[in-house]
C-alpha cells in the first residue's frame, strides 16, 4: 500500500525552528514531485513548498520564502519542512503529497505545529 | 499567490446534484488545465475527487464531475449522499510551479 507518513510536529515557541519529515513506504518517493502543504485551525489547505524528484528545484509560497527549505533524502525514502523564524500563523496541520502530472495524489495524515509563547 | 474564490456554504437534500464554484484567474484556473478538486473529511487527509479539470481518479463515483469555462472551474456532484458531506477545495498550477488552493466550499447534505 502506498502510504506517507509525517512526522516533527509540535509546539514551538515564536522564533523558533522545527524539521518535519515524511517518509514514504510502498513505493519509491524517488521518482516523485514532492509537496508540503498546510492548514491551519479554521482555514483552509494552503500550498507551501514543492521539491522536483532530484530535489535540485524547489519552489516556495510567498508567505514562507526566505525561512522554510524544502530538501530530500532519496535512499532514506524522506522528505524534509526545515521551518525558521516560526510565527503564530505558522500554526497549522502540515501535509506532504506526491505529485502525479501537477495533481496533488497521495496524501499523508499530516502533523500539527502549534507556535506560541 | 491569491486564493482561488470559492464560496463558503453549498447545500443539498440527499439525491439533488449540486455545483461549487472556483474562480481564479487567467494566471491560474484559465491558463490551462492542472485544475484539481479535493475533499476533506473533518480530521482526515485530502482526497484528490478530479484532476486535469474534468478527469476521475480511479474509485471515485461517477456522481463527481468537473469543468471550467475561462477563469472558473466547476465541481458537479449528483445524487447526493450524506458521506459526500465535507470541505472540498479546488486547486491549480499557478505558474512557476507553485500552486494556488480556493478557500474551500463546506458542502452540508441536509
């Protein structure tokens, strides 16, 4: 069964950092477009970060550029959020997805980041 | 990198078909056709329900169908059934591979 797992959430006070991973199992996340997306209490899903499968292009949502690095681990079948100067509204449920021809497939269960003091 | 507008509320008696909207613009939705439809149950994962606008992924009902015309994409879903209750979002490729979500339609089945 193909599945993605999330895992790092927690709570982080303002300023802080935190790595989320997500790994893959039943399949090779190595030939897979990669994304991070999030959403937080009340709102909706919002695009974060894609990573391409050799992991040399990555792109960002304006509102993280600049303090979050989308990388990966081919052997280790992971991806990484590296996640800086965390702010409140960086409170949310974080997802990874493959991509398949710019859709967003498979879905893991997310994991939640909470920042605050 | 503005969100797609999407209203907030739709609703439907079980077996009426209902249609929620998603507007962008001609950078997004209207510029081609990696449009997306997901739904959400509370608590749950993302569900893709249609991609490449009008296209169902294996296992999904042929009560969910989508199209576009310019700017704005449509999910149709007929013949409602109470699971259909949930958030559905549409999402498109919105240049230099980022992508755009709507806001997310809450569709109630009364």
């Amino acid at each position: 069964e193909v599945q993605l797992v999330e895992s790092g959430g927690g709570l982080v006070q303002p300023g802080g950092s935190l790595r989320l991973s997500c790994v893959g199992s039943g399949f090779s996340l190595s030939t897979s477009w990669m994304h991070w997306v999030r959403k937080a209490p009340g709102k909706g899903l919002v695009w974060v970060s894609l990573i391409k499968s050799d992991g040399t292009s990555t792109t960002y949502a304006d509102s993280v550029k600049g303090r979050f690095i989308i990388s990966r681990d081919n052997v280790k079948n992971t991806v990484y959020l590296q996640m800086n100067s965390l702010r409140d509204e960086d409170t949310a449920v974080y997802y990874c997805a493959t991509d398949r021809y710019y859709t967003l497939n498979v879905w893991g269960q997310g994991t939640t980041v909470t920042v605050s003091s | 990198q503005s969100a797609l507008t999407q209203p907030r509320s739709v609703s439907g008696s079980p077996g009426q078909s209902v249609t929620l909207s998603c507007t962008g613009t001609s950078g997004d939705v209207g510029g081609h056709n990696y449009v997306s439809w997901y739904q959400q149950h509370s608590g749950k994962a993302p569900k893709v329900m249609i991609y490449d606008v009008s296209t169902r992924p294996s296992g999904v009902p042929d009560r969910f169908s989508g199209s576009k015309s310019g700017n704005t994409a449509s999910l149709t879903i007929s013949g409602l059934q109470p699971e259909d209750e949930a958030d559905y979002y549409c999402c498109s490729l919105a240049g230099s591979y980022t992508w755009v979500f709507g806001g997310g339609t809450k569709l109630t089945v009364l």
